[in-house]
C-alpha cells in the first residue's frame, strides 16, 4: 500500500500567510517525492487560500460536521470542504474527544465524510496502558462504535491513525511509545477490521501511526511499526522537520 505522511497543523500558524508560506516551503521541499502520498490538515479558514497553491500535497481539514448544509451554528460540513478541494478529514482526534466527542458522534461524523467524498482519518488510542491490557478493549471499542454501521465497500476509504494519548507531543509525563507499540496495535486493528467485515477489506484499510512522530523516530516506526504512514503533529510545524520525515518515507524500500 502507499504510504503517506500527514501533517496535523492543530490550531497553527496565526496568521494565513504564514500558513502559505509553510506550504510552499514543504512543496518545493518534497517537490521530488513519488511513491509517498502528502497531506497537510490546516484550520479550515487557511484551506482556501492554501488550495490556490497546493499542487502534489493534498489538503486536510480537521474536524467536519456530520450534517447536511443547513442550522447548524458555528459547523462547517463535510460538502463545504469537499467544495474546496480538500480531500482528508481527521475525525475523532483526542484533543476533541477531550472536549466531549464521543464514539456515537465520531461516527456520524465518519459517516458524513464518506458521504461528502473525503477520507476520513479516524484517530483512536487509548489514553494510558495497564498492566491488564485494557488499553485493547479501548482501543477495540473506539474501531468498532466509530465505524459502525459502515458498508463493506466504503470501510477500504477509511484511514485510521493510531495515536495513543501517553505519547502525543502535548500530553504532561508523556513517554515514548516504541515501533513495538504501533506494530502490535496495528496487528489488533486489522484483526478488528477483519472481523467486522473480511480479511480482504482489513488488509486494504491503510493504517497509520501518530504521537511524536519526528525526524529522529520516523523510520523505525515506519519501517517496524506495521503502518502505513504517520500522522505528524509537532514536527509538521516545522516545514524542514515535516519534509524531512516525508524524505525518509520516500527513502524505504517499501
Ligand atoms: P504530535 O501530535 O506529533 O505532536 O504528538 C500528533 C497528533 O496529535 O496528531
């Protein structure tokens, strides 16, 4: 499967600009990559003006709401986005399932975003590890209540990035999670998929990995780490940081 690298841009930079100048950066800096998809996921309000300048580097949104167009104050729909051009949405990252989404909303979500025409990037993890694994049953849980009701054929245009919470960037007392970890979690998943729907579907859903991924640690978890690809917050705010991950992407064998 082709691997990508994205980019969580979270609530940065200021200014649109900025934002701009960061994306020319990391395309003139990845203006040779072939075989690894790219994608920047920017506040909605830059993805506009950021379309106008994207060329190989597809566009993310951050969050899209479930609805159709219509009274929803403050939402922004999945059609909107699609309008734009943008072509990822994350969906279910725990930065706002720590502001109250829940499994049954993230899945509206993911639904609606399929039915818009963007791929979804569905985050799960769990937030700490026990002794008793747990963390399985969670993790289970948020695959299972996020896609559910989903049809076989659409299951193959989700992403899911696994993303546990002791390991993000912005998480107090964090700690490095290892290539281990992700391969470990990765194989869980698939299995999950595998169950829900079939062996088949599992294997063509790309799974990707996130929490401090940086410059240093990218290739062993994409090299060891099961994945597909990584979900980079903290060093994508950094255009050489994020390039440079994508180039040891680029550089594996596959
Ligand atoms: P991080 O963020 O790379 O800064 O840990 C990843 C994410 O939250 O998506």
């Amino acid at each position: 499967m082709k691997k990508i690298v994205i980019g969580n841009w979270k609530m940065h930079p200021l200014t649109s600009k900025e934002a701009e100048k960061w994306l020319q950066n990391i395309s003139k800096d990845t203006a040779k990559i072939k075989k690894t998809d790219i994608a920047i996921c920017a506040p909605h309000i830059y993805l506009s003006n950021l379309k106008k300048i994207s060329r190989r580097v597809s566009l993310g949104a951050q969050d899209a709401f479930w609805g159709e167009v219509g009274a929803s104050t403050g939402e922004v729909s999945g059609e909107m986005l699609y309008g734009l051009g943008v072509k990822y949405v994350i969906l279910g990252h725990s930065e706002r399932r720590a502001l109250g989404e829940d499994n049954s909303l993230i899945n509206k979500k993911v639904k609606g975003a399929l039915s818009a025409g963007l791929t979804p990037i569905l985050c799960v993890g769990e937030s700490e590890r026990d002794e008793s694994h747990r963390y399985f049953d969670i993790v289970k849980a948020q695959v299972r209540e996020c896609l559910a009701g989903i049809s076989r054929d659409s299951l193959s245009k989700v992403t899911i990035a696994y993303e546990p919470v002791w390991a993000l960037s912005t998480t107090r007392d964090r700690r490095d999670a290892t290539p281990n970890d992700s391969r470990e979690m990765a194989v869980f998943i698939k299995k999950v998929l595998s169950d829900m729907s079939t062996p088949q579907i599992a294997s063509g859903v790309r799974i990707i990995y996130g929490g401090s991924v940086n410059e240093r640690d990218a290739e062993g978890f994409l090299r060891e780490g099961g994945v597909d690809g990584a979900l980079v917050g903290k060093a994508s705010l950094d255009p050489k940081k994020f390039s440079q991950i994508v180039k040891i992407c680029e550089a594996l064998k596959n």
